[in-house]
C-alpha cells in the first residue's frame, strides 16, 4: 500500500472521502447541529488548510484514504467505503504512527466519537488504548464547537 503526501489536485477527492465517510460514520451519533456545519466545502477548506500534514493511501489510481497528524496528535482518519476493510486504514494509521515517532513523540493520542464503535474497535486493535471522556474543540466555519469524545492513546516509544 503506497502511503504518500496529498497533492493539491487531490483536495476535491479528499473531501468527497471525508464528507461521504464522516456522514456514514457520525450523522446518526452527533448533535445535528455539528452535522449541519460539516458540509463538502467545509472539508475542503479544512484539508486546503492542513495539506501539508496530510497523508494520503493510494487505491486503483486514486486516493482511496487520508490521514492527518497535528503534533502528537492522530488528528483525522477516513477511508472511502469501497476501500474500507482493504487494510489502507492500517496502511495509514502505521504510516502516522511511524512519522510522529520520527518526531521523538513518546505517546500519541486520538479524538474519537462517543459512540462510533467500528472506529473505537479498529484503533483498539492497532494497541491504541481509551483513557477516558475530554472535551474536544473542535473549529467549524460558525466558531468552536465543543464535543464530549473519547479520547485514545498510545505509547509510540
């Protein structure tokens, strides 16, 4: 699986992936209100603004997933629907995991729904560990929105 830096040309696709994936795993378990301001272009404004974290896994010629790291942070991770289950979510969490260990980050940690339990399985699997509820910030076109998330760790040392 080729892990790779995200192209501009790419931001479109990206945020199709991250909007169709968001949508599939969080509308039905988030406030409505978040879920209004989770629209395509709010996507692409966000992945415009962090292309140069993010980290993009290749399936048949196209992006097929992206990830994004902040600092110690495993920030964003989405796949398309037709690549979910193919091992680019694996393919790309190693890839964060790896590149924040390369920045001598000791532990990593993860904001992760309330709720969305195949995410909280998938990084459990990966020896990612939940430590408890935090209050995420999280920024919206409207201003912060705070959210009530679990929050997962893991020892990169």
């Amino acid at each position: 699986m080729n892990v790779r830096a995200a192209k501009e040309s790419e931001i479109d696709r990206l945020a199709e992936i991250w909007y169709d994936a968001w949508q599939d795993a969080h509308a039905e378990i988030l406030p409505a209100e978040l879920a209004r301001l989770r629209t395509l272009d709010s996507f692409r404004q966000r992945l415009n603004a962090a292309l140069s974290t993010v980290r993009v896994a290749d399936g048949l010629g196209q992006p097929a997933g992206f990830c994004i790291t902040k600092g110690d942070e495993l920030y964003q991770l989405f796949v398309s629907a037709s690549a979910r289950g193919s091992g680019v979510a694996v393919a790309l969490i190693e890839d964060a995991e790896s590149r924040m260990r390369a920045e001598g980050i000791e532990r990593a940690w993860l904001a992760c729904a309330i709720g969305n339990e195949p995410a909280a399985r998938f990084y459990e699997k990966r020896g990612w560990y939940r430590v408890g509820e935090m209050v995420n910030r999280l920024d919206t076109t409207e201003g912060e929105f705070l959210l009530d998330v679990w929050r997962y760790e893991k020892d990169l040392g």
